[in-house]
C-alpha cells in the first residue's frame, strides 16, 4: 500500500492533498472538475436547490451572469454528485431560501461520502433578497439552525464566508459552536487579499480552515499556509492557468516530504500564529511572546510548565549546546542553526521527525489555550 504523504481527514471524508477548487457558479459543474482530479478537494456548483434560489438565478442569468438553474435541482444533484464521484474528495456549495432542502442535498451528498458547502458567500443582490448567500452572514442565529439541523444527516458541513463583512472571529466561534466542520474563508478585503483573517480565526477556533483569494502561485498559497490555512482553494486563478492546480500540488507535497509539516507557523516574532508556540524560547525577554500568551491565557510559568511535560522523554527533549538547553525552545527547521542541527545528528534525528514532534507539541499547546 503506498503511504499517504499528506494525512489529512475532516469526519469520513480523507484528502489526498491540501489544494482545493473553488466553486464557481455556472463554470464549476462535474465536467469542468474532471480536468482537476488531482486536486485534494473540488468544490463543486454554487448549485441552487429550490425554485426560489433558481428563480433568483435565472434573473442573474438573463443580466448576463453565469449560473447553474434546473426545474429538478435534487435530480441535478445527484447526477453531478455521480459524475464526479470517482474523481477525489467533492465538495457542492448549495443555497436554498429555507432549511428543507439542505437537510434532503445533505443525506444525498453523504451518501456519496461528500461535503456539503453552505453558501454564507454569495451577494447577488436577487439572493439577498431571499435571505441567501451573504445575508446568512448577518442573521447568525439562522445560519447556526441550518448548521445544526444539516449536521444532523451526518454530513460534513463547510461554510462558505466572505471576510471582512462581519466580525469573522465571533462568526467562526459561532459556526464552529453549531458543529461546522470546515469554514472556507474568502479573505477578500477592499484592500486586496487580507491574510490576517486567517490568523485570526486560526487563533480563536479548532474549524479546519480553508484559505481563499487571490491565490495565483505557490507563493500566495504559501501565504496562506504559514498563518493557519489547512488547505488553499483557487477559483478565478484556474480560468487563467489550469496548470496551476498541479503546480500547487507538487509544491507543497515536496514542502511535505522535505518538512513534515506542510503549514507551519511563522516565527511568533514574524507574525506567526499561535500553533507557533511551540518554536517559542524560554519566555526570558522582553519579546513578541509575552503578547502572546496572554492571547492564549497562559501565564508564562505554565507555558514553561506545559511544553517541558510535553517533551519529556521525546526526540525534543535533548539539546546540551542549544539556545536553553532542550530542543523544547528550538526554532523551526527552515531557520539555519548549526547548534539545533548538530543535536539533531548527535541523536539522529531527522528534520523531518523534528518538525513532526514541534507540530505534535503544537497541538498539546493549542489544546491547553483558553479561548
Ligand atoms: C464566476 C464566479 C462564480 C462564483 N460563484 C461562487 C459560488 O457559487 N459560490 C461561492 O461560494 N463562491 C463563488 N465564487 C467565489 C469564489 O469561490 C472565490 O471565493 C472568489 O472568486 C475568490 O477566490 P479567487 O481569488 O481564487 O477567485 C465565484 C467566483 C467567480 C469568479
Ligand atoms: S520567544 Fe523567541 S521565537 Fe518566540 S517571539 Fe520571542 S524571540 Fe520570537
Ligand atoms: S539553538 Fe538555534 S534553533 Fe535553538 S533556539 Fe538557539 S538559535 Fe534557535
């Protein structure tokens, strides 16, 4: 059997890789997927499952919109939901102007062991209207009962967000609290593409975020890696370069094989996250740091406490000629230092378990945070 390189599974649904296909309206059906097979997630439609939402779109299309409209929106469903089935993980953004035909898209789509995208996205002013898309945005209580209630079928549930409309930290502890699985972050700001939305809801919820906007080479998804994205999405990119879901695919898988970690943090100092604790000293100066315990309500005696019962007994734990004594308080791998690699050889440890055992400590940090 070969071993999966990258390890990655939201609920039932495994994924090959982290880069996604967005979903485009009229443009992202199960043909235009099956040029993108090697992609980790293809996020098929927005596709409109009742008459009001095609309705609403055949009005778009007649102004010149692409949309995707049918008279059997759950028999349209299902033929893509088959199409596509064979091709990797699929996602179907849908929007519905009331909670029943979510609930009946939901137990189809996890019958064929798919995800189901609330579309908390759209701001065509003829979905608005109907309370869809982007006003699910501003009526949380709503979209909580719709996640809650589509959750029930079992499905996993992402929601599809625009940032920068609300406060996005309260709206992902919101959709995280109703039982979201994934939130998929459009990261638009008037002033271009805003990664620090990413951060932010990396640092206030455990949802498995997908990063989204503007990403048009691996050094723009990188962006997006290294402040908390699990996984990177393109949409108006693709219509421009197909190649570049393959390209973006071989990049990162080679960042995987060579680090073992294919999204660590920034260095807290370079405006890292807080998964990036775990590459933090001993709290002994005056620094970025202290900022940032006190974000994760952690004093720093219990920080020191936590990450040194942690490494007890690990590969991290050794470290005589380092910075503090213990790999414990090491940098991340990509930051030369002869001192860390000549402990990693003295003990043979690989990078790659190194950064391993950092994202292991990672997590133990992540977990103990109070939020
Ligand atoms: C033509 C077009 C149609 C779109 N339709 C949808 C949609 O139905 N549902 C949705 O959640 N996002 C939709 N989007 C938004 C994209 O998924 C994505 O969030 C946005 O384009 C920003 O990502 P990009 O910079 O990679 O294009 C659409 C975008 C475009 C360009
Ligand atoms: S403790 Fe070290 S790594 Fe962390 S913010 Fe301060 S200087 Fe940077
Ligand atoms: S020994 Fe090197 S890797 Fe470890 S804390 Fe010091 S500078 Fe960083």
């Amino acid at each position: 059997m070969i071993k999966q390189l990258f390890n990655i599974k939201i609920g039932y649904a495994s994924i090959k890789n982290p880069i996604a296909v967005a979903p485009m309206a009229g443009i992202t059906d199960s043909g235009f997927a099956a040029k993108f097979g090697n992609a980790g997630l293809v996020v098929l439609g927005g596709y409109n499952l009742d008459a009001k939402t095609n309705d609403a779109a055949r009005k778009e299309i007649s102004r010149g919109r692409k949309e995707f409209v049918s008279d059997e929106p759950m028999d349209l469903l299902k033929k893509e939901l088959k199409a596509s089935h064979d091709l990797t993980r699929i996602a179907v953004n849908v929007r519905a102007a009331s909670l029943e035909p979510f609930v009946e898209a939901a137990r189809l789509i996890k019958d064929s062991g798919a995800i189901l995208e609330i579309n908390a996205h759209c701001r065509q002013p003829e979905m608005l209207e109907l309370g869809v898309g982007e006003a699910l945005l501003r009526d949380l209580p709503r979209l909580c009962e719709y996640i809650g209630e589509i959750k029930k079928t079992g499905v996993v549930v992402s929601v599809k967000t625009r940032a920068n409309v609300v406060n996005d930290v309260e709206l992902a502890k919101a959709i995280e609290k109703a039982g979201a699985d994934i939130i998929h972050i459009d990261a638009m700001h008037p002033d271009g593409m805003d990664v620090g939305v990413i951060k932010r809801v990396r640092n206030s919820t455990n949802l498995f975020i997908i990063g989204n906007n503007s990403v048009v080479d691996f050094e723009s998804a990188k962006d997006m890696f290294s402040y908390g994205a699990d996984m990177v999405s393109v949409a108006r990119g693709l219509l421009e370069e197909p190649r570049l879901i393959d390209n973006l695919v071989d990049e990162i898988s080679a960042i995987q094989s060579m680090t073992g970690w294919y999204n660590a943090p920034k260095h807290i100092c370079g405006g890292g996250d807080l998964r990036a604790l775990a590459f933090c000293c001993l709290p002994v100066k005056p620094c970025a740091l202290h900022a940032a315990l006190k974000q994760a309500g952690m004093s720093a005696e219990e920080f020191m406490k936590l990450k040194m019962d942690f490494v007890r007994g690990t590969p991290l734990e050794p470290g005589d000629g380092t910075c503090f004594g213990s790999m414990t308080w090491c940098c991340k791998i990509t930051k030369p230092c002869f001192l860390r690699d000549s402990t990693l050889t003295q003990t043979g440890v690989s990078d790659i378990e190194y950064m391993q055992f950092k994202k292991k400590l990672s997590e133990y940090l992540m977990k103990k945070r109070k939020r």
